[in-house]
C-alpha cells in the first residue's frame, strides 16, 4: 500500500477559515440571490442546488488550492531484477622477461599470449561490465579507465602488442622491474575515482591512505570511514598477470620506501571486500604475499593465485581466464525503488477546472442570481 504524506501539513489549518469565509460572503451579498415567493407559486422557486452551487464551487476551489498547497503524496515502491554489473581493472606485465618468445619455432612472445588471454577475457564478459586496462613494468601505466566498449579495450591492447612496437610498449618493455604493487595501487585508484562525489576521496585522504601502505607489511590500516561507507569493493576485482617475482615491495626500492607495500594493499582489499586474482607464470609469489591471500577463518576469500610453468600454452592461461570469470560470475539481484508521487499539480487542475465550471453556469439562464 503506497505511503501517504504531506509536504507542508501545517496549510491544512487553513482549513477552518472556510467557514469564516462563507459566512462573511453571505453577510457582504448586496442583494437576494433568488426572491422569496409565496407559497402558491412553491413551484417556482429555485432547487437546493441553484441556490448554493456557487458557495459549493467555492469551497472545493478554496478546499483544492489549500490541498495544492499542503502537497499530499504517495510513494510507489517497485521491485526490478537485473544483472549486477561488474569492475574489473586487468593488469598487465610487460617488462622486459615478458618479450621473450614462447619457443624458437614462434615469434609471439609472452606478452602476446597474455595479451590474448585478455581479449578472450573480454569477450567472455557481460555486456553491462565495466573494464579497465593498467599495464606496468617498473612503474604502471592507465591503457583506458572503466568503459564497457569493448573495442576501444582491444585497441588499447594492440597498442602493446609486440608486432606494433608502439611508444607506450617501447617504455614499458624498457622497464626490468616487476612494480606490480604500484600497477594495484592504480588500479584501486581508479575504482577510487568511480565513486560518487560525496563519498569520493580528497587528494588529502588519498595520499594519506598511501602513506599507510608504504610501511612494513601488516602496518595498521586507518581506512577513512567515508571510504568504508561508500559502497566500494562489492563486484569490482583486480586481476594481476605477471612472469615476475612478486614482492611485498621491490628490494631495489627497500630503503626510499616510495613503493606501497602489496602485503598492505591485499589487507586494504580484504577490507574494502575487493577481489583481488594472481595470474603468475613460474609461481614466483613472495611467502607474504601468498599468505595474506590466503582466507581467514569465517571471511570470505580475497581471491586466488593461480601458479602457471613456464612452459605454458595459451589454452592455459584461456583455462585461467574462464575460471576467473566463472568466480566473478554476474548475479542476478532484486532492486527496490521508492519513487514519491506528489498530487500538487493534480490539485491545481481541479481548481481551475472548477473555477471554469462555476463561470459557466453563471452564464446559464437557468442559474443567474438577481
């Protein structure tokens, strides 16, 4: 049953000036409306209704514009199955180890294979995903933010194919380290930049988030609060392909403490309820770094690691990638809206059409006033 409600409820006080009205109208009336007749011409006299149509009129303008302004509403509540949408952020390694060929009879490289791992990725996901592309060697670049176009995706990954050797692929294979924490932390940033703007984070917040990750692992998060509340981590995910060893932090980086630390990301994660999929050929996983995957007794996974030889064949990695997507697998979900009604305009309506109504009569022989 759809809740009633009133906008201004105090204007339905004004209410008991109509009788005050009427009675001052019929006081202020110079003359009879209809005069009186005696009782042989009983028969002449005007009905009940002539006599008071137009103090009725009146009473329900006056009962309407009162209405119009007190504002009653209702609210509907309707309830719509859909598909839940997903964000889904793809990092790539493309330092230098991932140009080495497959085998000596091939010319594609690891990262080729990886790179049409993705695509099958892609294609394998729901129209209505959202899909990013983060790349990295020793720092992580942004290919293409959140979108749902899928082309546009697949010409980003073109663009770090090794057969195009395009700028982006140039300064990126030059890289020989693994950053793979800093290529998450971008990947976190951009689902930081998706929330709505009054639970968005300030450049303040977020650098102060960072400085939390940059410590040692196990480090106490202070997670803003507005960060806990904002509804973020429910059916986004990160998804990690590397050939390279990964580190809480890259030793080389140890001492400047510039790199946030992975074994702290994963934690923030875990917090955030994000998912997070390790895709590492050699299964080179730091012990930190696998333990703080690993689930905690009454919480739901954070994800997995998924360990590939290195001599791996693309049908593999196309296992992998449908496992993933079998795991983010896109539920269907009931939402309920409430969408308030408000009859102000309704009110008006009838208040001018009765207005009419009154100014029309009046012009009725039948129902002049002399």
């Amino acid at each position: 049953m759809p809740n009633l409600e009133l906008e201004y409820p105090l204007a339905l006080l004004t209410l008991l000036l109509l009788p005050l009205i009427l009675r001052l109208r019929q006081r202020s009336r110079s003359r009879m409306p209809f005069p009186s007749v005696g009782t042989h011409l009983r028969a002449l006299q005007p009905s009940w209704w002539k006599k008071h149509y137009d103090s009725l009129i009146l009473s329900a303008v006056f009962v309407c514009l009162i209405m119009a302004l007190a504002n009653p509403g209702y609210s509907r509540r309707s309830v719509e199955q859909y598909i839940e949408s997903k964000w889904i952020i793809l990092t790539l390694d493309l330092s230098g180890s991932m140009r080495r060929q497959i085998d000596r009879f091939s010319r594609l490289t690891v990262g080729d294979i990886a790179l049409d791992g993705l695509e099958s990725f892609i294609d394998l996901r729901q129209e209505g995903d959202y899909i990013g592309l983060v790349a990295f060697s020793s720092f992580a670049r942004l290919l293409a933010p959140l979108t749902s176009d899928r082309a546009l995706l697949k010409r980003k990954l073109d663009l770090v194919r090794s057969q195009n050797q395009s700028r982006i692929y140039r300064e990126l294979g030059a890289g020989g380290g693994t950053n793979a924490s800093e290529a998450v932390w971008l990947a976190l940033s951009v689902f930081f930049s998706m929330l709505p703007e009054e639970k968005r984070l300030s450049s303040e917040e977020i650098d102060g988030l960072r400085q939390f990750l940059l410590g040692e692992p196990g480090t106490v998060l202070d997670i803003p609060l507005k960060l806990r509340r904002g509804g973020l981590g429910t059916g986004m995910a990160v998804i990690l392909f590397t050939d390279g060893r990964i580190e809480p932090r890259l030793r080389a980086h140890v001492r400047r403490g510039q790199l946030p630390n992975l074994v702290n990301i994963i934690t923030l994660m875990k917090a955030l309820n994000l998912r997070f999929y390790i895709i590492a050929i050699g299964g080179q996983v730091d012990e930190a770094v696998a333990e703080a995957m690993s689930p905690i007794a009454g919480q739901p996974r954070v994800g997995r690691i998924f360990p590939l030889a290195k001599g791996f064949a693309q049908e593999q990695i196309e296992e992998v990638y449908r496992e993933i997507d079998a795991l983010e697998a896109n539920r269907n979900l009931i939402r309920a809206t409430v969408r308030p009604r408000w009859t102000r305009p309704w009110f008006i309506t009838a208040a001018l059409g009765l207005i009419l109504v009154g100014m029309g009569l009046r012009t009725l022989p039948g129902y002049r006033k002399y």
